[in-house]
C-alpha cells in the first residue's frame, strides 16, 4: 500500500505519517525532511535548495523530483511507501503516477487532512522537532516530558527556520493557492480521503485508520 499525506504547513503530515508508517510497515518520505537533511550535510543539492526553503518557497520541481525518485528506487511490492510533502503541484504528482506505473505501482489512497488558517499558524508558532530524528512537539498540545529534550531519543529540541510569522503566511498562502488543486486531481483519480485534521492526534489517527477500512 502506498500512501500521501495531504494537507497544508501544520496540518499533522508528519505526526501521522510516523504513526501510519509504524502501524502498515510503511517506508516514510518526507520531501521537508529530506532538504532539512541535505542541507545540514552541504550537498549540492542542499546547497541549491537552501535560498527557497528558507524564503519559504517552494523549491524548483527538478530537484525535489529527482530526490524523491531516488528514494523511490526502495519501493518494492512488499514494502510501501507513505509520502509526506510530495506532491505540492500538478507537474510532481504528474511525476509521480508516471514513474509508479513504470514500476507496476500506483498510490492506493491521498489522505487530506483539514484543518483551518487560523489552527495552523497557532501549531506551527508552537512546534519544536528534535535534532536527531524529527520527533514533533508541540509546546501547548504535544510537549515533550522534559522541556527541550525529545522523549524518544533523547536529542535536543529545536524550532524550524521557516516556523516564523512571515514565513509561515508565506508558506500558507503557497498551500492554499497552488497545493489545494490537488485534491481534486485525487479526487477525480477516486482516491482522496479528506479527513478533519483539527481533533486530537489519537482522534485523526482513528479517523484515517476507519477510511483505511484498518479500525
Ligand atoms: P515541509 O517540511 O514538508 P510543511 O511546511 O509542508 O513542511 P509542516 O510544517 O512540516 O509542513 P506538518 O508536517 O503537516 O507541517 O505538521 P506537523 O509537524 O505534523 O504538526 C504541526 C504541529 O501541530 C506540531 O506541533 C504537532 O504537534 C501539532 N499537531 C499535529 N497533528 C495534530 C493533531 O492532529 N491535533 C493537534 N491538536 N495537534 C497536532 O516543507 C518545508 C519546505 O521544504 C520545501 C519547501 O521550501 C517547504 O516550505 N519543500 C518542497 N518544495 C517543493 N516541492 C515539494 N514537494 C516540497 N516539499 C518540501
Ligand atoms: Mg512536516
């Protein structure tokens, strides 16, 4: 089963992609993560995309496709693959059917998860991820037990670059103008799943899990 997480800066792809890749066995790709990775490594392609994300940009299609194929080339019959972040336009999710039908795949459901403006600027101004692995917190909602330190691994805690006000309208307005389009594109291919992304973690999950027919 392959999977994408659909839904604007905020919206809990990567807290329910965490759960739903532990729960099916599912490979996470996250596009967000694989920047932030090679960034902090310095690759090439870290390096040309850093000026964008940090503007809050999108970063040129050429680049994150060619990273996303890359991770592709794991997928196998066996092992699905659960996408967060991918795809943001028409051109990535043109992509993408194409090289999964190459491949004898196909996604079998786009998860979109609602949640209004207003709720996304309030998670986003307070979430902290861990350094190591990306666990996400949030300091009113989800805090960690010890201010700072990720539960799990025991790593500190950070805020995102591009978490600050004016990127995150930024980034909101880039959702809602050009990324959104893709519901219907998933709708039309019968496959969209749109689910109230402004309960609790457990809640959406639960929700997610009946649409999966998996409750
Ligand atoms: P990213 O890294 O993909 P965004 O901006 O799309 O970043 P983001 O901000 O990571 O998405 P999210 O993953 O949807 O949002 O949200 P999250 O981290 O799980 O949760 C947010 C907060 O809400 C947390 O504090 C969490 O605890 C809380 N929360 C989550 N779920 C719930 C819930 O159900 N209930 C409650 N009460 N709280 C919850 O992309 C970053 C940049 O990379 C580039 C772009 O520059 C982009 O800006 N990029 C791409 N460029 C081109 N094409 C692509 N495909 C690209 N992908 C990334
Ligand atoms: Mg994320």
């Amino acid at each position: 089963m392959n999977l994408i997480l659909l839904g604007a800066q905020g919206s809990g792809k990567g807290t329910q992609s965490a759960l739903l890749a532990q729960r099916f066995d599912l490979e996470p790709c996250a596009s967000g993560d694989l920047l932030r990775e090679a960034m902090a490594q310095g690759t090439p392609a870290g390096q040309q995309a850093r000026p964008y994300y940090e503007r809050g940009d999108l970063v040129p299609d050429e680049l994150m496709v060619g990273m996303i194929l890359e991770r592709l080339k794991n997928l196998t019959d066996a092992h699905g693959i659960i996408l967060d972040g991918f795809p943001r336009n028409h051109v990535q999710a043109d992509v993408l059917d194409a090289r999964l039908a190459e491949m004898g795949q196909a996604i079998a459901r786009v998860i979109y998860l609602e949640v209004p403006r207003a709720l996304l600027l309030e998670r986003l101004s307070g979430r902290y991820i861990c350094r190591a692995q990306g666990h996400v917190y949030n300091i009113k909602t989800n805090p960690p037990k010890t201010p700072g330190i990720c539960d799990i691994d025991g790593s500190e805690l950070y805020q995102r670059s591009d978490d600050t006000g004016e990127k995150i309208q930024h980034r909101l307005d880039i959702f809602f103008s050009e990324t959104l389009q893709l519901t219907d594109y998933y709708a039309r291919q019968g496959k969209l799943v749109t689910v109230d992304g402004t309960q609790s973690i457990a809640d959406v999950n639960y929700a997610i899990l009946v649409n999966l027919g998996a409750a």
